[in-house]
C-alpha cells in the first residue's frame, strides 16, 4: 500500500527526478511492467491523498511510456478547511516500493528477493498543492502528454502567442524588446478556448496518452500555425533567423533549425528526447517529403503576427487593453527619451550646477507645462495623447537654453535663500525654549 505520510526522503535542492537516485538507485524494474507499478502507486497515493484534499489528479502521461522516473500529483482544496494560506507549493517524497509488486523488479520471484526490493527500492512522488481547482485544472492541461507544450509553445511562439502555468498570451512586439512580462496580455485560461483557438481538436485527444510519439507529433501539427518552411538553395546558403527577422513562416528543423532555437529550446534539445527527436528528426522529414508547407501569400512571420494579433482582438475582445498597454508604454518610454533629449542638448561644458539647474528646468517646462519662468514653446510639442514632437522640441531647447539658464538660476537661488531663512526662523524657537528651560527658576 501507497503511504505518502511515511517518506523516506523529504524535499531536496536538486531538481526533481534526480535526487531520489542518490537515495535509491533510481527503480528502472522490467520495462513490461514499470507502467502497471506506476498506475498502481499513482492510483494508492490517490486515494491516500483524497482523505486530505477534493480534488486529486495527475497529467496524462506521455506517449508509449515503457517506464516512469517519478510520479507527479496535483491537489488542491483541503478538505474542512475554511481558509488556507499556500507558503511553496510542492513536495518531492520517496516511498517503498511496494511489496506486492516487488517481483516486477529484473524478474524477482523469491521472497529473498522481495525483502531486498522493499530494503533498496524506493519510488519518487512530486506533490504540488494548487490554489484552487482552477488552478490545478490547468497545470493538468499544460503537463498532459509529456512534451506536447514543448512542441506548441515553439510553433505558436513566433506569432505572439505564449501559452504559460497559467493562460494563453498575447504577446505586444513593441514591449518584449524591454519587458517580455508587460508586453503579455491575457487572452483566456480556458484549455477548450486555447485549443478552439489553435485550430485543435480537443475530443479524444486529452483522456488518454497518445499510443505513441508519433501520434503525438502527429496532432501537433494539427494547429492551425504549424508550417514547415520549404527548403530552397537560398535557405541552404543564407540561414535566416526568422524570429529576429521576421521572415519566412513555418519551422525549418535539423541544423538549420537548431540555430534558430531560442535559448530554452536549445536547453530542452539537450534535457528533453521527445523534443529533440521533433526538432532533428520529425520536422526535416516534413520538409523533405514537402508537407504542411505554407500555402498562403507571401508574408512575413511580422504580417501573419499581426493577422493572429488580430484574430485574438476579434475573438476575446482584448483590442482595447493591448493599445492602452501600448499606449503607457509608448508615453513612459518617450518621457525617458524626452528627458534625455533635453540633456543631450545643454553643452556639457557649462558649469555643472548651472547645467543641472537648466535642464531641470527645461524639462519642467516641456515635459509639466511649468509657465512661471517666462518662457514657453510659441507651439504645442506634445499632442492630446501626450506623445512628443521630439524635433520641435530639439528646436525650443537649441534655441532657448541660454536664455532660460540665467532665469532658471536666479530662481534656484532665490529658493535656496528663502528656504535657509525658513530654516532660521524655524530654529527661534527651539533655541527660545531650551534657553529658558536652562534659565533659574
């Protein structure tokens, strides 16, 4: 019987699936039956788990899984439990293998033998509390058959989409340069919505494993975003980085491929088979024999994010939280560029302290509508929305600097006189009243 409560190792800096081989000598069994103990254990810690928490689950598996490393489960909603504060979300334990199952190691049929299993062998369980039943829903969604986000998440990632632990994302091209967070807006966290959305089908697929990896490739290239790009002398001359250029759709694979990889998939090339396999294997074979190539007008990967960008305005209703988004970042970010302008243009030969006061001052003016020193812009050079004319600008600092400076010192210095003389007046009576609290009674 399964007892998560009676661990023989708790929790461990190491990255899941690595430390339990120091404790145990990592159980690989006979490979015709590894998945019928792991369905067994998952199935016992399930119950276990159940008399704690509503809801108890774990990720559809990967495909043709002829072993299991560790089993991975997912809870939320203590059961009585009115209030609940989740401080780390996840525990990794080891359990005895169980008895009943021990011949199922390298054949073992004697009872020695099963002694000797329960002494050695130990199998790796990966809890994780979720904040809520939503929340451990989509962690089912996002971790179902192995590395199938692996593969997703590189075909839609050059069209602006990021499907996250938490929700599909539209991403903002002008932010993500800067900020790849901010530039991320939310489209749904809904897995149907996501996959209606992809072009994907969601019945028969999301029940059960896919019988092979195969099968796996093959309802990835269902999504409606998939191409493969086709091979040309010039692609063989000229390797073209399409994400960074924007040029020419679909996955390319094999050498050419690799080199296009992002840095996490060049990390999953080495960590994950499956995806690997994808990249060298299953794309070049695609290519070669000419299918899912792009059959549209020639566009840019920039037009057809744009056309998706589009598609996800229509159909989740986000057009005007992605502009306003823009809109900030557009309006901060000309600010910095403002701000800067107006100092690039005050020589820097001019004293120091007379250079801060005039560029304060300048920007003042420009940037806060500032019009108690007299000088002004004979012309707007911000519009309604608050964007710049940055040449305009240019123009009033050249031209009016040297007038201000003068102005703009005489006032700081007037400032710093009266602000010392409140300092005076401020110290009378604290001086008044200590005197006369020394003063003989």
């Amino acid at each position: 019987m399964c007892k998560p409560e009676q661990p023989a190792a708790i929790t461990s800096p190491r990255s899941p699936g690595s430390w339990l081989e120091g404790v145990t000598g990592h159980p690989s069994g006979d490979s015709a039956h590894a998945p019928r103990v792991y369905h067994h254990v998952r199935d016992a810690c399930h119950a276990a788990l159940r008399n704690l928490f509503v809801y108890v689950a774990t990720p559809i598996e990967g495909p043709g899984k002829k072993d299991h490393g560790d089993l991975d489960i997912l809870v939320a909603t203590a059961i009585h439990a009115e209030h609940a504060i989740i401080v780390g979300q996840s525990a990794n334990y080891a359990i005895p293998w169980p008895s009943s199952l021990c011949a199922d190691i390298q054949g073992e049929t004697d009872s020695g033998g099963g002694g000797e299993c329960m002494a050695e062998r130990h199998i790796q369980v990966d809890v994780r509390v979720c904040e809520d039943e939503r929340q451990l829903s989509f962690s089912l969604f996002k971790h179902a058959h192995g590395d199938i986000w692996n593969l997703l998440g590189s075909t839609i990632r050059p069209y602006g989409l990021t499907v996250d632990e938490d929700a599909l994302w539209l991403r903002i091209p002008e932010i993500e340069k800067f900020n790849r967070n901010t530039s991320k807006v939310l489209l749904t966290t809904d897995p149907v919505e996501i996959l209606h959305f992809l072009g994907m089908k969601v019945e028969g697929f999301w029940t059960d494993p896919f019988d092979s990896v195969e099968a796996l490739f093959d309802y990835a290239t269902t999504c409606r975003l998939f191409w493969v790009q086709e091979a040309s002398p010039e692609d063989e001359a000229t390797i073209v980085d399409t994400y960074s250029q924007g040029q020419g759709a679909g996955v390319t694979g094999g050498d050419e491929g690799r080199k296009k990889l992002k840095h996490n998939d060049r990390r999953r090339m080495n960590g994950r088979p499956v995806f690997r396999r994808w990249i060298n294997e299953f794309i070049p074979q695609l290519r070669a024999q000419g299918r899912f190539l792009y059959k549209g007008p020639p566009q840019s990967i920039c037009d057809i994010r744009a056309t998706v960008r589009d598609e996800a305005f229509s159909r989740f209703s986000v057009e005007h939280e992605y502009r306003e988004r823009l809109r900030q970042w557009r309006l901060k970010t000309e600010a910095e560029q403002m701000k800067g302008l107006i100092k690039a243009e005050i020589p820097t030969d001019l004293d120091p302290q007379r250079r801060a006061c005039v560029v304060g001052a300048m920007r003042r003016i420009m940037m806060e509508g500032d019009l108690t020193l007299g000088i002004t812009p004979s012309s707007p050079v911000k519009d309604a929305q608050g964007f710049y004319d940055m040449e305009a600008a240019r123009a009033f600092v050249v031209e009016n600097w040297e007038r201000l400076c003068p102005i703009a010192w005489s006032n700081q210095q007037k400032r710093a006189m009266e602000n010392m003389r409140l300092k005076e007046l401020k110290k009378m009576p604290e001086a008044e009243s200590k005197s006369h609290n020394l003063s003989p009674q």
